[in-house]
C-alpha cells in the first residue's frame, strides 16, 4: 500500500494510474509530532511584541543545502523592507549562510545583510539538538518559510509552541493550517510551480 498524509498524493496517483486495483491500495494517514519531540526544560517565554521576533529555519533537519528552496532569500528581502520601512524586530536564522555571490543572484542586498547582522540579524549557523531548536522555535513569535514544498514537522513543531506561521500555499499547507486562522498563508506558489 501507499501511506501519504497529503490528500493531493493520493488522488494524484489515483489519477496518473487510473486503476481500481491501484485505488485500494491507497491510504490515507494521519502526522504529527510525539511528545517528547516537543518536550524539553527551559523553554522560553515569547519577548513582547513591541519588538517582534521572526525565525527562519531551512528544514527540520537543518540541511545546509536547503536555504533558497525554502525561501531564505526571500526571508532576507522581507527584512530589508520590513527594517527600511521604520519597523523594529529580530530575524533569527537557524541556517549556513550562503556565500555572498549566491546571495546577490538571489537578490539579496549584501551590504545591508552585513550592516544588519548582530543587530537586527542573527546567524544561529551551527546544528542544534532538539531541546534548543525547541527552545529557538518557543521563543520565535513568527516562523517564516515561504517554501516551494511543504515541511509539515517545523510547521506542527511552530503551532506548539504558539509561534505564527508565514508559509506558503504549496501542496499539503491546507492539511495544517488555513490562512488567517492558525497562520498567514502566502497565495501564488501552487499555482506557479504545480501542476
């Protein structure tokens, strides 16, 4: 059998195929995060929100080669115009910093990512064990991740500790959450890249 708890997989294969034999071996199932997954001691209490707190993370696993898939740049654009435009926060970034020169094909402003690092930008560039990716996430009032696909265990790990998240409509989103509801969903990718 095939196991997805994504509906779009299912009737996607349930499309491609067209089978009946197929179709029975289709099922749907359930995700989520354990327990002890999200359990740990020490977790912080949310900063006020007179200075709000926003974490990027590149994938649960903490993949150095995921930051533009997952929207990285992106992240550092919305800075740059959240800061240019009087705003005061904190951008957290649980990744590898690419090197410049990719930094610059993606768009980003280096000079003002260098200004801004220390300040109102931190790097956090090593791996981090469970607890304090926990802690990180607890203490982030939004999590952003404007990906072309979906991580559904940083977007359940974001909702249990009571940190926002800004994702975007790609497949499976809709399991998790509806816009305005439990998150910001950002509309465009779907239609823009699947098909």
């Amino acid at each position: 059998g095939i196991f997805s708890h994504i509906p779009e997989t299912l009737e996607n294969l349930s499309l491609f195929f067209a089978n009946t034999d197929i179709d029975r071996k289709l099922f749907s199932s359930k995700i989520g995060l354990s327990l002890k997954a999200i359990a740990g001691q020490d977790i912080p209490e949310k900063a006020s929100l007179s200075r709000p707190t926003f974490l990027f993370v590149n994938s649960a696993n903490q993949n150095p080669a995921n930051f533009f898939r997952h929207g990285g740049h992106i992240v550092l654009r919305f800075w740059k115009e959240f800061i240019t435009n009087g705003r005061d926060g904190l951008l957290m970034l649980r990744c590898t910093k690419p090197s410049d020169e990719d930094l610059l094909d993606y768009g980003v402003d280096v000079p003002f990512l260098k200004a801004e690092t220390g300040r109102s930008i931190i790097w956090a560039e090593d791996y981090l064990a469970n607890h304090e990716m926990n802690a990180l996430m607890a203490s982030a009032h939004f999590f952003l991740l404007p990906s072309s696909s979906l991580h559904s265990v940083s977007i359940m790990q974001a909702m249990a500790f009571g940190t926002i998240p800004v994702v975007t409509d790609t497949v499976g989103t809709a399991v998790y959450l509806e816009d305005e509801e439990h998150g910001i969903v950002l509309r465009g990718v779907r239609a823009a890249i699947w098909h």
